[in-house]
C-alpha cells in the first residue's frame, strides 16, 4: 500500500507570518493539532497545539502578537506519496513523530499523513500499535522531540 492510499489531502496550511491565536483558531475550527507552515507556497515548517502551548505560552508570548514562526517546529519530516506505507510507518517510529509532510514526484506538498491515517485507513492494528508505542516512548530530557 501507498502513502497516496491513506494519506490527508488538500489541507489546510498557514502562513509563517500569521499570529499564533489565528493558527489555534484554525486548529479548532478544523479540530486538528497540527498545520503545515508556509512561506511563498514553500513548507517551512509545521505548527502543533503543543508548540504553542509549550515553546510560546508556557513562556509568557502573547498568542495575539507572537507569529506562527516564532514557535514552530522547522525541521518538517516528509515523504513522497509514492512510498510505501511501511517505509513512512518505520520512518515515523525511527524519529518518534506522529505525522509526516507528503510531497508529489514534482516536490509539491500534497497532504499530510499522521498516525490516525495509519491506524483507521491501513488497517494494520499490530503495525499501527507497534508505531504508537515507539512514538510515544519518552524522548532525551531537555529535549523537544521533533514534529513532523
């Protein structure tokens, strides 16, 4: 099976200039913890419920004046949609991520696939658990483990 096959398409993205109350405006409405962020129609990042919570509220950031670029995670993980399920499952696991940027054979963003598409659209209960309990073992301390 093919990442294309179970992967999220046509989401939505935000821009890095865009204030972080409008990134978690955008999270609630569309009930999502993450959105890729973009500068000129490049990803540059991804946004998570948790970067805000932990690298702009938890330090005292104003949501109302702080930009999405000033929390997000810029080291976006990724695959082509091409690949097979289990080469991005095994990929997630190795880098303890729980979702991953998709790009088509001509480097465009198509989607984003997470943990849940692997879990409700594979159909691999044994994979889907083993990916979970590697993801969600505890990371180095001190250290933020990287998003995808």
């Amino acid at each position: 099976m093919k990442v294309k096959d179970v992967m999220t398409r046509d989401v939505e993205k935000i821009d890095a200039d865009d204030f972080l109350k409008d990134a978690a405006s955008m999270m609630r409405s569309m009930d999502v913890g993450a959105l890729p962020v973009c500068e000129n129609d490049k990803l540059v990042g991804f946004i998570t419920d948790r970067d805000i919570a932990i690298r702009a509220v938890a330090d005292g950031l104003d949501p109302n004046q702080c930009t999405v670029r000033d929390a997000m995670t810029e080291d976006v993980c990724w695959c082509f949609e091409d690949d097979d399920v289990q080469k991005a499952a095994k990929f997630m696991e190795n880098r303890q991520i729980r979702r991953l940027a998709v790009f088509d054979s001509n480097n465009r963003a198509v989607g984003i696939v997470s943990l849940g598409d692997l879990a409700t659209r594979q159909r691999d209960d044994r994979l889907s658990g083993e990916i979970l309990e590697r993801v969600s073992e505890p990371s180095a301390a001190g250290q933020f483990p990287q998003h995808g």
